[in-house]
C-alpha cells in the first residue's frame, strides 16, 4: 500500500481504542495445606491441627490495544526525498547544529517510541491515565518530522529537522476526547520536565485554564509553537482563532502546499507568525511505518525542529527572542494567514540580528550580515536577497552590478502565494 493522506479540517486524526482486555482468566481460588502442627496443651497433651491457605488469584493486568484508523506504509514506499525536506533545506544547517541539548515536548497522542528512527531518543509521559502509547498515529508523526533520526544510508530518504534533539512526549490526546484540561496540563508538564521547546498540534477553545498553561511554559522559558488550526472550506467564514495558537508570545504556524500557496485549509483567523509545509507530508507513523498526510498540525513541527536548532545554536536566547528570530528571517509573506513568510532554516541559524544587543556571544556568531526585512512589493516566497556560500555572504559585487539578487535558497521555487478560490 502505497503513502497516501487523509486530509481534512481536523488536527487530530481519528481512531478506535479497542476497550481494556483482560491478561488472563482469573483462577478459581486454590487451598494448599501446610505441614501439620503439634500445638502443646496445658496438659500436656499433643493436639494434632490441619491448616490451610487460601491462595487468591493476581489480579489481571489490564492492557490498551490500538487499532489506527488509518494505515501507515513501510519505508520502501518512500522513493524520493520528501519535498518539505527538499525545499527547507534544513540539513544545510546540520554541520552548526543538529539540535542537540535541547528537548521538545510534543503534545499529542502520543509517539511510537520503538520506530526506528525515533528508537532511544523519546521519553513519554501520560495525563490522560490511559496508556502512553500513540493510538492515532499523530503524535508520531510529529516527533518524527521535528526529530527522526538520519537513516538515508538504509535507504530512508526522510529525516527529521533536529534530529539531534530529545522528545519528550507528552500524550494528551486519545481516540475518545482532547479537551483543554488535559492539553493544559501537558503543557505544564513539559515545561516541569524541561522542555525548551513545546510543539502543540491541536486546538482548543480560549479558557483561562489553557492560557494558565501557556504564561506557565513561558515563564520557564520555554518556547510553545502551535498550529494555527485547520478549516473545512464549507466552515471558512465562520473560522475562529485556534489557541494556543492564538496566544501572545507563541509561534503560531500556517501551513502551505509545494506550489508555495497557502493551503486552502489553513485557518487564517488565526493570528500566524510563519508558515511551514504542510500539505501532502510524509513522515513518521505508529506502528514503525510511514504516512502522508496534510494539515497544519505538520506545519508546526517543522517550526519547532527549526527552534530546536536555533536553541542549541545560541543557548543564552530567551524564548522572546528565538520566536523573534524565526520570524525576522522568514522568507516574506504578502498574503493573510502567511505572517512572515516561510521559515528559513538556514537564515533563522546563521543571520546576525543587530536588535539582539550583544546577546548572542560573538564566538558563536558565523559569518553573516544583518537581515534586512523585504518591501511591501515582494511576493511571498522571495527570498531576503541574501546567499551564503562557504559560510560567508557576497553580496556587495551584484548589487553593483545592476541590484541582482542571488536568492539564499536556490533550491527554492515557490510561486506567488495568493490564495485560491
């Protein structure tokens, strides 16, 4: 069976938990007798006693089996190098960092910690009291785009953006409900546990609960980046923000197409910093295969793989001013529910942002220049008219040359992004 995506307006996809089975039929209870006793009298007589012991049966274990709605493909199905990889350029940035020293929490339902490419690199925690296993499938396929780990010598095209960086699963979700008590306490969770970098790809309504959560993480200094909701095109006009999404301070990420246009899915009531891939990805799935699928729940770990890399990079930035990078150097969106455009691995690395103060010590800065944020008359997918070659940036020749511009991404071929009807 070949990959194939579900799609849709829901984050969250669905499945079945089959209820609790049994470990095994109780046993009836059992007597043994024991040796007999010679209790003494007090007349000296020998009185003979028979004792017994009731033996109960262990009580049974109660397992959770999962049966996923949708089916995953094995890695031969992948033929190519998946196209947000290809485009992202992501792995460009590997020689600087790979993430390693940070932890992303993934909020969701959980992750397959025994697939291959997520194998020792995932702790997993529960808030729903049910099982940490991933029953839907989602969760995993998060983990995987922000860090499944790099097998294209075993002929596995796809990795993940950080794949040097620690999961710390957090599930939240299960086949019967995910509502904001539990999506609130997993993100508390993750923040405790140390997470620098919180992936949330669900939605719930605004309460205060949820927004409790959310200036909790932040305190911690932790950087939550969420997707910013899907809408089914019946329900476009009566979309409405997506939270956390939709919160001060978190990255809030839309998802787009390989055309470069925003996914016509894509809730742009959603108040959105950048956008990501997000349709047709392939990644990791339950079960220790693979899926496509589309949705912004997919966009948003793309984001937080790219703050994975950012906070292992520069260690001292706060999580104001890594979610300030990711977008400063976005490749410039004009179109609502774009933001700043798509994110720019490579640039959110290695650009020099004179706004952070001497914030980033100068051992760690590469050779770059400062970011010059695009006119109102760029398209959506053009680049900042910056190129790094060899580590260093040459820019001043072609600008005298007659203001050529030689794009950052060359691999890139976005069209305008207007949206469609």
């Amino acid at each position: 069976m070949g990959l194939a995506g579900a799609g849709g307006s829901l984050l969250l996809a669905s499945a079945v938990l089959l209820p609790p089975a049994l470990a095994a039929p109780g046993a009836a209870p059992t007597t043994k007798p024991t040796k007999s006793a010679k209790p003494t009298t007090g007349s000296g007589k020998t009185v003979t006693a028979k004792v017994t012991v009731t033996q109960k049966p262990p009580k049974p274990t109660p397992t959770v089996s999962c049966q996923l709605q949708y089916a995953g493909s094995p890695a031969s199905e992948i033929k190519v190098e998946p196209w947000p990889q290809r485009q992202l350029g992501f792995t460009d940035v590997w020689p600087l960092t790979r993430g390693a020293g940070v932890t992303v929490g993934v909020v969701d339902s959980g992750v397959d910690v025994s697939h291959r490419q997520l194998q020792g690199r995932v702790q997993s925690l529960d808030v729903t009291r049910t099982t940490t296993r991933d029953c839907l499938g989602h969760g995993t396929m998060a983990a995987g785009i922000i860090g499944a780990q790099d097998l294209r010598a075993q002929q596995i095209p796809f990795v993940g953006v950080a794949p040097a960086a620690r999961i710390l699963s957090v599930k939240e979700a299960t086949a019967e409900k995910s509502d904001a008590r539990f999506l609130a306490d997993a993100i508390r969770e993750a923040a405790k546990r140390g997470a620098k970098v919180i992936n949330v790809s669900s939605r719930a309504p605004d309460s205060r609960l949820l927004k409790s959560a959310v200036t909790f993480a932040q305190s911690k200094d932790a950087l939550i980046v969420a997707a910013a909701g899907n809408v089914d095109g019946a329900d476009a006009s009566t979309a409405a923000p997506a939270y956390p999404a939709n919160y001060p301070g978190v990255v809030a990420v839309g998802a787009i197409g390989s055309d470069g246009q925003l996914w016509e899915h894509s809730n742009i009531q959603t108040r959105v910093t950048v956008v990501a891939p997000g349709k047709d990805v392939v990644s990791t799935w339950a079960d220790g295969l693979y899926r496509q699928d589309s949705g912004t729940s997919f966009s948003a770990p793309f984001v937080a793989g790219v703050a994975a890399l950012v906070r292992s990079y520069y260690p001292k930035l706060t999580y104001q001013q890594v979610a300030h990078r990711i977008e400063a150097t976005a490749d410039g969106g004009t179109v609502a529910g774009t933001g700043a455009g798509v994110v720019n691995p490579l640039q959110a690395v290695t650009a020099v942002l004179p706004e952070e103060n001497g914030a980033v010590p100068s051992s760690a800065r590469p050779p770059a220049v400062a970011i010059v944020r695009p006119g109102p008359t760029d398209t959506f997918t053009r680049t900042l008219g910056l190129s790094l070659a060899g580590g260093a940036l040459v820019v001043a020749g072609a600008l005298a040359l007659g203001g050529a511009i030689v794009p950052a991404a060359r691999r890139r071929h976005w069209r305008s992004g207007r949206r469609t009807s």
